[in-house]
C-alpha cells in the first residue's frame, strides 16, 4: 500500500494526530551521550546492565526494586547542602538552567517532565558525589553510616555506577565538584580534582593504570568526559597514536596460548588481566558505549582476541603462571568460560578490526614448520614428565642399537 493510499484513508483528526507527532519529534542532539543497552546486547545477560541496588539518572528511577536506596540518596544530598551551605532553591534553580541539556544527553525520551527530571538529577547527583567524596575522604565518612558501614553494599553501588544505562551527565558532576571546592566548606586536598575523584572512585572495582599513568588522558582541552562509562573507556582505550592500524581480517583462527607457548621462539606482551566480581559489568558496559556512541570498538576488538587465545583451562594456567592473567573464579575452566562467554553479543567488524597485524604474525611465526613441528612433538609425545622420559629412553636405546650395530660391522 503507498503513501497516497494510506494518508487518503485517514480522518481529519488521524491528520492532526499524525502532524502533530511530527511536529513534537525532539531535535537529534549532538549532547547525545547515554544509552539503552542494544537488545542484542541484553539478551546474552540482562543483569550485566541493570542496576540491583541504586538508580541513578532517570532510565530505572521509580522501579520498586531500588526505592530501597530513595531515602539514603536523600540523605547523602542533605549532606551535600549542609557541608557546602548551597540553599535548595538555588541548586534547583540552576539545575533547571541545565534542564535541556540534561535532557539532551539521554539518547532515549526521557518520560518526566523538566521539574521531576531535574528533581532526579538533583538527588542522584548530589548522592553520587558524596560517594565520591567519602571514598577519597574516609574522614567525611559518618561512624552510623548505612553505606560505608557495610563493604558490600558499597560495593554493589559502585557495580551500578558502571552500567551503561545508570547514568547522570558528568558536566553535572563537575558542576557539583565546583560549588564544593568554591565554598570552600572543607579541605578537598592538594590536587584532588574531579578527575582523581572519579579515578579513586573506581580503582578498588575495575583493573586500571594508577593515576599519575592515565592523567595525561584528561589533561589535553579537547578532552571531554561524558560520564562515568565514558571515563573508564577513556582510561583503558590508547591514544590515537599508539592504536594499531584497523584492517580487514582474513582469519580470526590464530594459535591458543599454549600452542604459542610451545612453538617458542617469540614473545607476546599482553597487558594483565584481572578478572573478578565486576569484570563482566565492566567489559559488557563498555562494549555496549562503544557500538551505541563510537564508530570505535578497540575493547571490543580485545575481547574477540583474547577469546581466540583462550580456549581451555591450560590456557587460563598458562596465562595465570606468567602472570598475564589473574582470576578470583573458582578454578582455571571457570575463567576460560568467561573469557569465551564475553563475546556473545557484540559485532565484529571485520574488515576494521585492531588485531589484523597482530593475528597475522602469530599465524606466520606459528606457520613455520620448525616452530609447528615443536608444537606437535610438545602436544602429541610430551604431555607428562612420564611420555618425556619414555622418549628420552627410546632415543637412547635406538642410538646404544645404532653404536652396538656400527661395532658389529666393524667387527667383520
């Protein structure tokens, strides 16, 4: 059915309707920042991007499963004010300044009209910031404090406040950072910026560089942070001139590591790998930035090469003995599935992948037929410490027969 057809088959008020949904569409936004988790995404693990403890932002506010954290969000936020001497009405005036752009930033309609949206914003930031602020400054903590009096509870907040969807701009961050350090209210510590803060915020809960390695990073003007999502890729990901050239793949098939580690005559330096409670969230969350925000996919190009150099436990305990990888799983199959499982979902694109180069070389070195000779004799007669001797006796018998036999001839 055309176009035609379908308009001349609409009433006056299907028209009016249609015109004003047209009319209403929001501009794009190049604000544009934080994100609903793909389906595809999702439905691997759901759990990886929803928040269990706290909402923070206005995409899971008012689900019944997190009203529980509602009262101490706003009890942080009345620590907020009375610490800073900020008046409600001030804070809320100059949120609703900032409402559009706000607004602006969720890549979603956000259903709440401006004055709850900013209502929202208001209690979940100020709250953030306070765990801010009591991570980096344990003296702000208080001695009945429902929070900090119990690790774990922190610890799944923290998890929240990587998800992807949990987010508050981080402009807002900065702005509370700013009435914090301008009133001066308490010592914020020579050198601790909003950036440090953030840095301090997560370095107990994902795998980092200490600071004085990552600051650099944020030092350049051109440098924005849209939040926390955005900060933790930031981290992790390279500089634009020490990435490796994306190119088109010709086979993601290359040597597990202990195929590697037996053809010899190499080596491979891979960054460590720390996997723990949060890693899933973490990698997950970034992977889902990336392909929702980025024509960039550098952690989810990593991904994809470590599954292809993990394919069993021997693998995980060969990684783990050169302290490449280190797991707080139960046991070495444990990681290996995990590590296997991290690229359900995501797309690979294969004719810009990061590791073309990399893979390629590891094919040609293992590809040699001395180095894949070794290999075999490793895999196929070398196995234990018993097949090794029985070999090493063989070899001796069979030259004892070839001397016993030369000694006969020359006998003759």
């Amino acid at each position: 059915m055309t176009m035609q057809c379908l308009i001349a088959g609409c009433g006056d008020t299907d028209m009016e309707e249609l015109t004003n949904n047209l009319n209403d569409l929001p501009p794009l936004s190049s604000e544009c920042c934080i994100y609903k988790v793909p389906k595809r995404l999702r439905g691997v693990n759901n759990k990886a991007y929803t928040p269990q403890v706290v909402s923070i932002g206005p995409l899971h506010h008012g689900r019944e499963s997190l009203k529980a954290m509602e009262e101490h969000k706003m009890r942080y936020m009345k620590d907020f004010l009375e610490r800073t001497g900020v008046e409600l009405e001030v804070l809320f005036k100059d949120m609703m300044e900032r409402q559009a752009q706000i607004r602006a930033s969720y890549a979603v309609t956000v259903k709440f009209d401006e004055h709850e949206l900013v209502k929202i914003i208001m209690v979940d930031a100020t709250f953030t910031f306070e765990v801010m602020l009591r991570v980096s400054l344990p003296s702000l903590q208080r001695e009945n404090d429902r929070i900090f009096g119990k690790p774990g509870m922190l610890r799944d907040i923290i998890y929240d406040m990587l998800l992807l969807e949990n987010q508050v701009p981080f402009f807002i961050l900065e702005y509370l950072y700013f009435l914090a350090h301008s009133k001066n209210i308490f010592d914020l510590e020579s050198g601790l910026s909003i950036i440090s803060l953030t840095h301090k915020l997560f370095r107990n809960r994902v795998y980092k560089r200490p600071f004085h390695e990552i600051c650099h990073k944020f030092s350049r003007p051109s440098t924005k942070i849209h939040h926390f999502v955005d900060f933790l890729l930031q981290c992790h990901r390279p500089l634009p001139s020490d990435l490796p050239t994306k190119k088109k793949f010709k086979t993601l098939n290359i040597p597990n590591a202990t195929e590697l580690h037996q053809a010899g005559n190499g080596i491979l330096k891979i960054p460590r790998l720390r996997i723990r409670g949060s890693t899933e969230i973490f990698f997950r969350n970034l992977i889902a930035y990336e392909q929702c925000e980025h024509c960039d996919h550098y952690i989810n190009d990593y991904v994809f090469f470590m599954d292809r150099l993990v394919d069993s436990a021997k693998d995980v305990e060969l990684l783990a003995k050169s302290r490449v990888l280190e797991s707080k799983l139960p046991d070495s199959k444990a990681t290996a599935d995990f590590i296997n499982n991290l690229d359900l979902g995501p797309i690979l694109f294969s004719r810009k992948f990061y590791f073309t180069d990399l893979c390629d070389k590891l094919n040609e070195h293992y590809g040699e037929p001395w180095h894949e000779w070794k290999a075999s004799l490793k895999q196929d007669y070398f196995k234990s410490p018993w097949a090794s001797l029985s070999i090493i006796v063989a070899a001796i018998l069979v030259v004892l027969t070839f001397i016993q036999t030369v000694c006969s001839v020359m006998e003759l």
